[in-house]
C-alpha cells in the first residue's frame, strides 16, 4: 500500500475528529481578550493613526457587541 493512500484519509479523520470536541467557552474568550481591547483602545487615543483609529473602533465595536459589553 502506498503512503499517499494513507495519508489522504488519515488527514480527513484527523480534521473531523478535531472539529466539534466541545463547545468554545465565550467568556473565557471575551474575558482573556477584555484587557487587550482595553490596552488597544488606551493606545489609540494616545498615537493611533487615521486608519488605526478605524479599524480599532471597529476591532472594539465587534468584541463589545459579541461579548455583551
């Protein structure tokens, strides 16, 4: 048998095994981001930028709208 018939199905296992192996906990997220959000917004007031200041505003609008903030 060769490998590349092996590793062809293999690959495919090991992606659907990986993919639903439990919910992803949304406030573990939002609560590990909240400082850099924080520490962004902070800097983007201090030295951001045109284009900074936009794509910050909407980097923050985002994490506050998913995370109920």
């Amino acid at each position: 048998m060769r490998l590349s018939n092996i590793i062809a199905p293999l690959m495919l296992v090991l992606l659907l095994t990986g993919c639903g192996q439990g919910k992803v906990n949304d406030s573990a997220i939002c609560s590990g981001l909240d400082p850099l959000v924080s520490s962004h917004a902070d800097a983007l007031i201090v030295d951001g930028g045109p284009k900074s200041l936009v794509t910050g505003e909407r980097l923050i609008t985002g994490f506050d709208a998913g995370c109920h903030k």
